[in-house]
C-alpha cells in the first residue's frame, strides 16, 4: 500500500535497529567466537530436573497450566517469591507486592509506562544496561548519568547531583541501579555504599528500581544483600528473573515493590500481553516447591566460576599491559578499559575479521562516551573457544595498538 | 514514600481497573455458573498429545527451547504457519511477514504502539472486542463505530462513513475487524462481504486489522477464508493465535502482514518483552510438525457444537419471548438482545444473587450504547452447568422484566 509509511506513529518513527544489534548480526556465522552476547550457557539448564517438573506439571495441573492465567501471575508462584526472597534475600514482602512479567524487559517496560511521560529524567550509572536504557529513551525519558567505580556508582557524584536536581526542583522520576555484579561492568556495589544510597533515596522521597538479575551468581566472597533488604519506606521496586538461575526460555520474571506501583503495571500488563505464560510459571513454582532451583544455583556458580577464571587467565596471557579490567565477583560479564586512543567500534571489524566479537563499550552510555571500553562474556562460550577468542582478542587488541603507533608488549604468561 | 501517587505518568492517572472486570471479581465463587469468561474448555486441549509434544522438547531440543529466542519468533514456526497459512486460508506469505508475540493482546498492543499517535481515529464495528478497543483507547485513540448486522460491519454505513471521512481528510489510521464468529456477537461477515470491505479498503488506502482468533472453530456450514486471502495489495495485517486451537497457556500468537509493519513491530517487541517464552514456541512448532494440531481441530469443534446447541436449545426453553438472539456458526459466544426497558448492567447483580453470570454488552460498544445486550459464553461451562445456568438466567431476565411491568411468557419448551 502506498502509505504505509505515513501511518507509523511518532514513536515508530523514531524506532531504529540499535547500531549494536546490527553490529552483532555480523557474529552470528559459527567460526566466530563471540563473547557479546549475555546469554546463559545451555550447561547451565538443569534438563533433568526441568523435564521431571514438565511432566510433573502435564500430570497433575495441564488443565490450569495450558489455560490463561491472572495478569497478576500465577498465586503460588508469587507466593514462593515471597517466601524465597525471605529466605535468600531477607526481604519482607506480600503477594501483592508481586507482579510475574515475561522477563525482566517486560518489567522495565511497565515501570516505563506508568512513570515516565515524555521529557522525564531518569538517573542512572555510567556504564548501564543498555536494554533499560533504552526502554528509558523510548519513552522519550531524558537520562542522567552518575559515573561508576570499582564499587559501583559514584556515592560522592551522586550525592551532590541529586542535591543539584532538588535545588532545580528537577528530582528524577526514579533511580535506576544494577547493584550486584552489574551489566555491563561485573562491579558491585559494597554493603556501606548500599546503605549511603538507600539513605538518600529516603533523604529526597525517591523511588529506586533494583535491577537484579545476577544477584545469586556470586563466585568471590560474601553475597551481599540487595538494597530492598533494608527498604523500610517501601520505595525500592526489586526486579528478579528466572533466566539466569533455571532457564530463560520460559520468561518467567517477578517484580516486587509498593503495591500501588505494582497494581500499576498490572492495570497497564493487561493491554500488553493480557498475561505472561501459564505453563512457565507452572513449571517455575514446581521446581521452587521441589526445592530443585535452589540448590542447582551452586552447580551454576561452579561452572562460571570455572569459565570467568579461564578468561581472566587468558586474558593475562594474551592481552597487552596497556588493556586494564577488573576481577568481577559474579554475573556474566568482564569489563574491559583500552587506551583512550582505541576506539573499540572502529576496532570491531577487524574483530569480526579475526572471528571473535565482543560488545563495544560505547553501547552502555547513554551520553555516548566509554569508546574505549568493551563488553566480554564469559558464561556462554566454552571453555576451549575462551582461550581461542581471547587470544585472537589479544592480537586484534595489539594489531590496533600498533596501528596506532602505540608500542604493545605481548605478554604471553604472567 | 509520600510521592509515589505523584509520578505516575498521565498515561497511569488515566489507568483503572475496568468496571466489566471488577463485576467479573464477582462471579468467581464456585456456587456461581459463569457464562461471562471467554476461555477455551480444558476438555479441548490435547493433553496427551501436548505430552508427547513437550517430551520430545525436552529430549530434543531442550538447550535451545530453554534459551533466550529472537524476537521475531522460532524461525520453524514462522516457516511452519507460512506453509499453514497457505494450506488452511489460501494466504500467500513469507517468513518475513511472521512475527510470534505473546498472545494476540502483545500484536493489539504491538501494532498501537507503531501506528497510533494520541487523538488518531480507528474505526470499527460496534459492538466489537472490548481487548482490542481498550488498548487503541490506552493509545489515546478516538474510535468510530460502524453498527453490525447479521452478516457482521454494514457494509452500506462503513462505505458512507469512509467517503465522509475522506471528504474530511480524517481517514483512520487502520480499520479493525473479527470477521469470522466475532466476539462478542458471534456473526460472520459473508464472502460477498469481504470481498466488497477489502474493496473499500483498497480504494481508500487504508490498512485493515483482520483479528481471527476463532476462524477455525467454524460448527455449521463452509467455512469461510479470511479477507487476507484476496490481499493482493498487501494491506491486510491478519492476527492469528494458537490459544483456541491448541492451548492459552503458552501464550504463542502471530501476526501477519506487510513486512515494513511486521518489522517495525519487532523493534516495538524488542523493548516491551525481548522475545515470547522459547519453550511454548517450540511446542507448538512439535505440534504443527508431528499433524498433530489440525485434526485436533475437530474433536475441538465436535465439543463447542455440541455445547453451543445445548444453549440455544436451553435458551428456547427457558429465556422469554422478548430476548431475541442469533445462531453463531462458529466460535465462542451467543449474543443476546433484551427490550430497550431492560438494562443488563442493572440486572447483573440479581443475576449474581441467583448464581449466574454474563458480560454486560456495553462493554463491547465504544459509544456505550447496548445497555439491553448481554454476551454468553458458551465454550466453558459443562452441559450441565449451560442448562442450569441457562434456566437460572431465563428466571432472572423473567424476573427483570416483570420489575419493568411488562408481562413475560415463560416459555418452558418450543
């Protein structure tokens, strides 16, 4: 028809394949090693004790497993949520204070959706999960940016920016933080710095969304308890997934915060998908009321472990001293610094030449900034294919650096 | 926190929980027979066949139906319903033109999101589906309504309303139809029909929304082929869902229709939900692959007939002369007019006190009008439970009328 074109509305006007999406189309033939991806490793999926709650759930509930559900989700899912975050995550909550959502994406839309109207700021760290972000920006959002260290978000920045905001009387809609084992830098944010923001979220009547995907992968140490854990003002909405601890493939997410904010999204779920799917949630809450999830975390810790060891050993060998990284307690992800002469989207096709891909960094500032940074995983590749492609990251990495005129030292063992 | 209420985005102010819903809270009470819903019978999902299907899953392709997908859909179940498509409604496709969403509701909201700016016009039939005219109002769209018949939109009113509104320069950005066993009122639209409809649409330019969640479940007659099938100008997006004929619970719909509206689609989806649940994408792929979905067609069919003849038949024996209503051919629902003296929403809580339950058909009239019809479902409830509740609603409309000082005949049997 000839005016297709003129119908689309404002915002799909504006909508555009991300450059990074695009980028990432070009590592998808099998020779190449790619660790841009966040995907969970297929080891990872606990197939047998999946497939015993399946036919669990085909034997004892098809009936109300294969039929619609609630918008709300699931009632006894949600109640071994809040059972669960209880026991994990000393978390006091209520069934209605839980929405199930079709992964976490859904989440971050609904929130999205009932707070945010055009010209709105949302404040966030630098580098940040770009799915948010962007979810953010398509809402027309306007987004502040806080820098993050080796604990997370700047405390010190965002102290004096929120001070700045509320002097403008331009306080942000809400917080938006990763604070375990962040995407895209692996950092987490101490217990104290947890307090000192949680403090300020009270301080300027703020409303906090807790990211919180990764949370249980810890490899290092202590885990640390989210922020919600303290939430004493009921002003923290916790965003917790089912993707990275049984499998993603069922889309099974959970959101729990006020119950005005939730009933909210619930009200705005309807017209999304009317309700996430039945027989997931079904399957989820057998393998939490079997006691099969949790226990299978530990297997989950011990293989990525064992794959984030392997890379950050590769990467000694085969890096060059001038590329800087940090050791990531847990997550999936390995946060790379480069000379501020590379810029790692210029040095992309010559990535995908060698066969290995990384995400570049760029991607997870909303200002643009971070050129010469890069995103690794490390959960999904195998072991084999970690040695190989960060090798052949090495070289690519030096090539640059010797293009630039830099003189690298290859170091082939530490 | 004090200022939750105070973020809310204007779009979340003008959320409520709708007034048809909160009534529905009322029939939930396992004492009350329930015609109100619009679920498909447990009885019609294939158990045993879902089992094989969901073992082989399991066995087969577990690392990848437990994984994250694409958000366009499992390429072999695009593939799949291309190859359906032309063998079941004669609709030449492509993959391309595939997208899987989560549920038919995630294409109503999908296909809003990229074509309605706030204050843009949909037209429509009236009475029609409150789902898809709540999400266009969600969008802030202004909606027209054209009066249906019993051969469904009329087709006379539509061509005026569109020479009108093209005198105007205020053609709608899409025109939204159920043309086969509509809901709520059951009617489909003739072959002659369509074929004049998608004339009018062509020589206005407009796009046509072909919602067919039910056009398989046809009980008397042939079956009539979808208006997508003459789209030789490619300005039919069709929805079609797996929810009636197979099972609600894995959420697994698609849509059809122009590959640059299709695309801009996918890049709504990408913020919304990332991509449908994996696993019941790959179901119901097993399913079509295995033939063991379209002759399941038929058992279905055999038990909605079956249940759809027991209401009509309970209706001529228990409702008063005055209610008048059609003989659907096919799908879920029975659309029943009362006297202009009685209004269905005044009557719904006597129906309650009595134990049984409708929709109120004003909810299905974008201009509130319909205060005499009522929609019955009749895909639900056991035979015993339509001629219970058929004979409890016959006494209660009996008594409603009664109330109005008009004199009903009870009419016990014809």
């Amino acid at each position: 028809m000839k005016t297709l074109e003129t119908l689309f509305s404002r915002s799909a006007k504006m909508m555009k394949a991300s450059e990074i999406r695009e980028l990432l189309k070009l590592t998808r033939q099998p020779e190449i090693i790619s660790f841009a991806g966040g995907l969970p490793n297929p080891d990872a999926f606990p197939v047998g004790n999946i497939k015993k709650m399946v036919d669990h759930v085909m034997e004892r509930h098809a009936r109300d497993a294969l039929q619609y559900g609630t918008t709300e989700g699931h009632n006894k899912l949600r109640a071994a949520i809040v059972h669960g975050m209880k026991q994990i995550d000393d978390v006091t909550t209520d069934i209605h204070n839980i929405i199930i959502t079709t992964g976490s994406q859904e989440a971050l839309y609904l929130l999205s959706k009932v707070l945010l109207d055009p010209g709105d700021t949302v404040l966030t760290a630098a580098p940040t999960y770009i799915g948010a972000t962007s979810t953010f920006l398509a809402h027309q959002a306007n987004i502040e940016c806080i820098p993050i260290d080796e604990n997370g978000i700047r405390v010190d920045l965002l102290e004096g920016e929120l001070e700045r905001m509320s002097r403008r009387k331009k306080l942000p809609k809400f917080l938006y933080l990763v604070p375990s084992f962040q995407n895209p830098t692996g950092v987490t944010i101490p217990p104290d710095h947890r307090s000192k923001i949680y403090d300020l979220v009270c301080q300027y009547d703020l409303l906090l969304v807790e990211d919180n995907p990764y949370g249980l992968l810890c490899y290092d140490g202590d885990r640390v308890l989210p922020i919600k854990a303290q939430d004493t003002e009921d002003r923290v909405l916790f965003l917790g997934t089912f993707s990275k601890i049984l499998a993603p493939g069922f889309r099974v997410a959970w959101s729990c915060g006020p119950a005005e904010l939730v009933n909210k999204m619930s009200l705005a779920k309807q017209a999304v998908d009317l309700c996430s799917n039945t027989f997931g949630q079904y399957v989820v809450y057998e393998a939490i009321h079997h006691n099969l999830l949790f226990p299978h975390v530990d297997v989950i810790k011990r293989l990525y472990k064992e794959k984030r060891d392997a890379m950050l050993d590769a990467m000694e060998r085969y890096f060059p001293k001038e590329a800087k990284w940090n050791i990531p307690q847990g997550g999936l992800f390995i946060w790379v610094r480069l000379p501020y002469s590379i810029n790692t989207k210029d040095m992309f096709p010559r990535a995908v030449a060698n066969n290995v891909a990384y995400v570049v960094g760029q991607a997870f500032y909303p200002d643009g900034s971070g050129s010469n940074t890069m995103r690794l995983n490390f959960s999904h590749s195998t072991n084999e294919q970690i040695e190989e492609g960060i090798k052949r990251l090495g070289m690519v990495i030096n090539d640059q650096l010797h293009k630039e005129g830099l003189e690298p030292e290859f170091i082939t063992s530490v």
